[in-house]
C-alpha cells in the first residue's frame, strides 16, 4: 500500500514538473518573440518599453501584454500609441496563442510579414495609423478565426486578392482606408458573408464596382469613394446594395454614395 502510493505521488510530481517545464518553455517562445520585436525599436531611455520589456521579468508583466491564466501564453498585445518607431519582426508569428494585437498609433514601417498568417487563434489584428508598406500579406485572409482587420491610414500597395477562398473568410470588419492599394475591388469579396463594415475609400482602386457587392447580406457600412472607380455598372451595384439593405439589417450608407448614384443615374 505504501508502495502504490509512493508510485502514486511521484507520477503526479513527474507530471507537475513536465508541464511546468513546458509551460516555462511556451512563454519563453513567446518572450523571446516579443524581445525580437523590441529589438526592432528606436526607443530613448525613458520610454515605458525600455527597461520593462526585459528578460529579467516574464513577459506576463509587460506593458501592453496579457496572458492567459490557464497556459500563461501571450493572449493579448496592446502597445497603441506608445510612440514606437520600428519594424515588425516575423518572430510575431510564434505568438501562437495570440487572440488580439493592437499596434495602432504607431511610427512602425516596413512590411508586414507573411509569418503572421500563422496566428492561428487571432481575432482582432489592429494596425491603423502607422507607416507600413508592401503588399497585404494574402496569408492573413486565410486565418479563419479574424474578425476584425484594420490596416487603414498606411502606405500599403499592390491589390486585393482575387482568388474566391481568399474570402471565405469570418471578417466582419475590413478596413483598409487611406493606402495606395491598386487594381480592381474582385467580385469574390462576396463570399465574405460575415461582412458588416467595408471600409475601401481613399485608395487607388479602379474599374466596376461589382454587383456581386450585393449579395453581402450583413452589410451595414460601406465607404467606396476617393478612388477611380468607373462604369456604368456601379449605379446597377448601388441599387443592388440598397435593395439588400431593405433585407438585411444596413444601417449606414455613406451619404456621399447617395449623392454618386445620383450622378451615376444621369449618365
């Protein structure tokens, strides 16, 4: 008996010690990680991030992190508006717990890796107000749990992904406002039922607007202007989208898109 139970409390401290190590282990991947990202950064000796982005403490008491309380993983990485001027690392991408990431505000350039479309469990993904440049990584539409993208106010270029499973995703907020994004809106963006605001307005996008626009059901904002949008077609997608409207629960159409249909319709 005293055997068995002897057995008994050295499994359950064998077990304890091997979870503490891989608990240990996960958050230094996560540490590390964030490290990596700091490293990137101009920052004086008295910004917040300096001294207490260290080694010398867990990444769970950080400015602008928090951690789950269960696996102790990074579950939330809030530095908006901290005046950080630097790049994002694809070291980002190992943050494999991370739900939400706010760096809005910022003075962060570069590109966006495309190692951050391995943030399999990310809802929220806030980027607005920064200096970023390149393409949007099409990695990023295949991450099927986010809801929320907001990459407004950037210098991103190159153009929407055309390909039909790029949208089949669950976004129901895409806000990509203020870039230099090219080419055409692709009908495809209709297969993104989910979607509720639309946020496409002071770009460079050109051609038809599609009709398929319409068939987005759950719409409730849509801001179209400030690009070179042509064709007769549009005024037949506005109708489209104003005849879902009466279906579905849209709340907000941009006053400025009532007045373009009328111009439209004297064509």
């Amino acid at each position: 008996m005293e055997r068995a139970y002897s057995f008994f409390l050295s499994t359950v401290v064998l077990q304890l010690y091997f979870l503490e190590t891989c608990i240990s282990k996960n958050i230094t991947t996560d540490q590390s990680a964030l490290l990596v990202f700091k490293d990137g950064f101009t920052l004086n000796s008295s910004h917040p991030l300096t001294r207490n982005w260290s080694s010398q403490a867990s990444a769970c008491h950080w400015i602008g992190v928090t951690c789950g309380s269960r696996h102790r993983r990074v579950r939330a990485l809030n530095i908006s508006d901290m005046g950080i001027l630097g790049t994002i690392p694809p070291h980002l991408g190992n943050l494999s717990f991370l739900v939400s990431l706010d760096v809005s505000k910022n003075h962060l350039y570069g590109v966006i890796p495309r190692e951050m479309g391995n943030l399999h469990k990310l809802e929220k993904l806030i980027m607005y107000s920064n200096k970023l440049s390149g393409y949007i990584q099409e990695e990023l539409f295949n991450i099927s749990t986010l809801r929320e993208m907001d990459l407004s106010s950037n210098n991103l270029s190159g153009s929407l992904p055309s390909a039909p499973d790029y949208w089949r995703t669950n976004v129901q907020l895409l806000n990509l406002r203020a870039n230099n994004i090219g080419g055409v809106i692709p009908s495809s963006i209709s297969n993104s039922s989910n979607l509720k605001e639309l946020y496409l307005h002071e770009n460079k996008l050109s051609g038809q607007i599609p009709n398929s626009l319409g068939d987005l059901r759950q719409l409730e904002h849509l801001y179209l202007l400030y690009n070179n949008l042509t064709g007769n077609s549009q005024a037949k997608c506005f109708c489209l989208i104003i005849q879902a409207s009466l279906a579905s629960s849209m709340e907000v159409l941009d006053y400025r898109l009532h007045y373009y249909l009328y111009i439209l319709m004297q064509r």
